[in-house]
C-alpha cells in the first residue's frame, strides 16, 4: 500500500498541462497522478478520503460520469486530507 508522502501539494491544480494539443480534464488529471505514482483505483480511493468504494469514486472522475467538487479536489490532493 503507498503512503501519503507519495502526494505533491498541489499535483493537481495546474489547469495548463497540454495533452497533444488540448487542454486535459480533470480526469484526465487524475488519472495520469495516479499511473505517475503506480497506484490502482482503490489506493487512490482510500488515500483521498473515500474509505468505501473509493475505487468506484475514483473511476467515475476519470472516466467523466462524475465531476469532482473543487473544493473536495483542493482538500482530497491538497497533501492535507490525505
């Protein structure tokens, strides 16, 4: 299981990152955070504050059926609640 201190303050919060010409969504974001620091959906889940199905919660950002609230992006990535 990975630890806390795999996170970077602020990872994701830089909106400019340019993917083959386009701006890249949220979860686009998430995603690539997640694969950067080999880490599986439910990891990801669990370090961000979803202690159930946080895998699913997870998947849903990235794949675009769920858009994360900034607020929970800012307090789940910001290093602090996680």
């Amino acid at each position: 299981m990975c630890s806390a201190g795999n996170f970077m303050p602020g990872a994701l919060s830089g909106m400019s990152i340019q993917k083959e010409g386009a701006s890249m969504t949220i979860g686009q974001k998430i995603r690539m955070f997640r694969k950067e620091r080999h880490l599986t959906l439910r990891e990801l889940g669990e370090l961000a504050g979803f202690p159930n199905r946080g895998d699913v919660r997870i998947a849903q950002y990235e794949n675009g059926s769920r858009i994360p609230k900034v607020i929970s992006v800012r307090q789940h990535f910001s290093g602090n609640g996680a």
